[in-house]
C-alpha cells in the first residue's frame, strides 16, 4: 500500500493510500496530489539512503509520497 502524506504542524496528515491494483484509488490519489501541488506544496520520494528527489507526478509505485511546504529563506 503506497501513502500520499503531508508534513503540516502535527507532524503530517495522511491524504491518501492506494495500490497499484486498485484504479479508483490510484485515481484519487493523484487528484488529490495535483489538488495539493496546485497549493503551493512540493512533493518528494526517496530515492535511496539520504537521497529524495523533488516530483512533479504522482509516483503510483513509491510507497511513500512527502508533500511540504517551500522552506522559507533566501
């Protein structure tokens, strides 16, 4: 089962799960992704140890997708 998590001040918030074998689920979760990138969120999948790469997709074979807030500063 992939999540669809954002990081907010409770820690995170789960917004959706879905497996790749269920296209109803796959389907809302990647509306709901596009919903929260339209937001202003950035989303990112591990890639490995200590490595994440910044997505513009929903990744439907990641098992964990990170929708955060752009870290202010310049």
């Amino acid at each position: 089962m992939s999540k669809l998590i954002r990081m907010d001040r409770t820690g995170h918030t789960t917004l959706a799960e879905w497996s790749t074998d269920d296209p109803e689920a796959v389907e809302a979760a990647v509306a709901t992704f596009r919903a929260e990138l339209e937001q202003g969120y950035f989303a990112v999948v591990t890639r490995g140890e200590g490595e994440a790469e910044q997505v513009h997709e929903l990744p439907t074979d990641a098992s964990l997708v990170i929708l955060r807030r752009p870290i202010a500063g310049g």
